[in-house]
C-alpha cells in the first residue's frame, strides 16, 4: 500500500519526504484534440449528471506531522461507492487539482463519514477551501487509523489506501477497509441536482 502511495506521489511531482509541498497545478488532461469538439458540452453534462441523487459523505485521515501544521486533512465527497465484499474495499473519486488530496495520500489512510439529514452545514463547512474546516468539528480517532471519525454521523468506514487510478480529470482511490460502524437511527443527507434533501420513504 505504501509503495503505490509513493509510486503515485512521484508521478505527479509530488513530495515524497518530509518537505512542505504545493498543490498540484492544474493537469492538461483534454482527451480530445485542439481542433476536435467536445462530445458532450461540460454544463449540459453536469446538470444531466445531477439527476443522479448521491449520499454525502466527509473523507477525512489524520495530521501526519510531515512539516504539515495545518492539522488533520479532509473533503466533502459525494463520489462514494462500496467496491468489493471480498475483500472489502470501498471508493471515492477526487479531483486531481484538490489540494486536500495530497495530505490523504501521504497519510496512506481515510475515514469515510456517512453524514445525516441534519448535517448539510457540515458538508459545507469542508467543501470550502483554505479554510480551518475542523474549526469547532467534534470528532475523535478512528479505530485503526486514527483519522478523524466526525461526531453524530450516521455510519464510518476506516480504511487504508489500497490502490489510487487515474479517471480523466479525477482520481479514484481504492481504500481497503479495516473497521466500520453505523447506527440504525437517523435519515441520510442526500444531494439532488444542487441541492441537499432527504430521504423519504
């Protein structure tokens, strides 16, 4: 696992050692050519996209102490999916331009936080960029990890960085899963065409 962290670190430049790092620039990552049309017009596929009503989850990993003072790392993630029973693997998608990104890679670990109903303002709070997201956030660590388990969610999945693949213009990471929980009250926090909701059975 922790080879293909750093094998990933090193292809895009990043750190590897105990530095201080950059966030990524910007990858030219067009599939078609210059002086080709875009097969579907980027606006038009995001508001089509968006009729796929998600889950809304945090993915969080701890403060790793590689010249990092900014603390724990996390990012709100509705590209959330189970992978494989056997073994146990879930995924996420992040952007390959995400800043947050490279502080979970090189922790090699994450939490997934399932949040609830209530807790759409949570969500904002770590989709901002720049900002002290767990500024006032309770949480304690995570069984075998130790990445922040946010309080009163409604279900976590603590897992380690497996495998990390490239989509376009996105990442998506594999993350074995070493310990989950949840709770049987509760609604989830959904996200519908740019909006929060809930579920309504």
């Amino acid at each position: 696992m922790a080879a293909t962290v750093v094998r990933y670190l090193r292809s895009v430049g990043a750190p590897t050692a105990a530095e201080p790092y950059d966030a990524l620039p910007r990858p030219d990552l067009r599939a078609v050519g210059a002086d080709e049309r875009l097969p579907v017009d980027p606006a038009e596929f995001r508001a089509v996209l968006g009729h796929f009503a998600t889950g809304v989850t945090v993915v969080t990993a701890p403060h790793t102490g590689f010249a990092d003072p900014a603390g724990p790392a996390g990012f709100a993630c509705q590209s959330f999916a189970s992978l494989s029973l056997d073994p146990p693997l879930v995924t996420f998608m992040v952007a390959r331009t995400s800043t947050t990104w490279p502080r979970i890679a090189r922790a090699g670990v994450f939490c997934v936080n399932i949040l609830g109903a209530d807790q759409s303002d949570l969500c904002r709070g770590f989709a901002v960029s720049g900002a002290d997201k767990f500024a006032g956030v309770g949480y304690a660590p995570a069984p075998v990890t130790g990445s922040p388990l946010l309080d009163s969610v409604t279900a976590w999945i603590d897992c380690r960085v497996q495998a990390v693949h490239t989509g376009g213009d996105h990442l998506i990471v594999v993350g074995r899963v070493e310990a989950l929980g949840g709770s049987d009250d509760g609604e989830p926090l959904l996200f519908h065409r740019g909006r929060f909701g809930r579920f309504s059975a």
